[in-house]
C-alpha cells in the first residue's frame, strides 16, 4: 500500500430496481399467457409464482447496500450486516469472474484468510478495481474459475 490520503469512494445501490420490476412482471405474464392460451393448471401456474416472491419482498423492502473507503478501512455493508477491513490487514482483492459473467470481489488479507465481500454491495467491477488501484492495493483477475 502506497498512496493512503487517495480520495474517498463511496457506492451505494437500492434493491428495488427495474431489472427486478421486469423480471417480474416477464414471470407473471408468461404465467398468465399460459393459463389463458394453453388452459395450463392454476395451481403449478401458482406453484411457480411462488418464486417470485423473495424478488417482490425486496421490490417492497428496497434494502440498501454499499461499500465506502474510509483513510483506515474498506467498509461495506448490505441489509442490517455491515464489516469492515483495515486497510493494513488487505494484502490483494481477487476479482472472479464467474460462468454467468458476474464478478465477485474477495479480500485476501496478509494471513493468508479470504473474505468475498457480498456480491450486491460490489460496485462494477471496473470501477472498483481502478478504485483499489488509485488506494494502492493490488488487485488481480481470474477468469472463469469453477473453484477459488
């Protein structure tokens, strides 16, 4: 770690988006569509309703999530949980690209322990890696691994 006085990063995002909003109202309109124009059950068409709703509970609860650089820590937090990190015990931030494309942020600390910062408080991951990079924390990439 070099440069600690680098300016502070902040990122914030909601649970209640319209990727969320689509989504649901994609599921329930094929749900629909195929009980009028197929005739298909009303129960199994419930049945898979049902998975919808932990996306309609945090369309209706918009929790919050983030992760902020303060001079001393790696903050982050997302719900009611929230961590943080010393900036002297982060050796690397690993960046995983996974099969479905998302990535995943894990702070590995100078013992060697491995700490996946929770995916829905990660901002993307360009951005957070030039944000680590400008702190002075290396960071590196790893594509498409099954196992990390």
């Amino acid at each position: 770690m070099t440069t600690l006085e680098a300016d502070p990063f902040r990122f914030e995002r909601e649970g209640r988006s319209r990727a969320t909003l689509a989504a649901i109202a994609a599921v329930w309109s094929g749900l629909i569509a195929a009980i009028v124009l197929v005739d298909a059950a009303l129960w199994l068409m419930a049945f898979l309703a049902l998975f919808t709703l932990p996306a309609l509970w945090d369309l209706f609860r918009n929790p919050k999530s983030g992760l902020s650089f303060t001079d001393q820590h790696l903050k982050w937090f997302t719900g009611r949980r929230e961590a943080a990190l010393l900036w002297g015990e982060i050796d690397r931030v690993r960046l995983d690209t996974r099969l479905d494309f998302s990535v995943r942020a894990t702070a590995v600390l100078h013992s060697g322990q491995k700490i996946r910062l929770p995916f829905e408080c990660t901002p993307p991951d360009k951005i957070l890696e030039a944000a680590l990079n400008a702190r002075g924390v290396q960071t590196e990439r790893h594509h498409f691994s099954l196992i990390g």
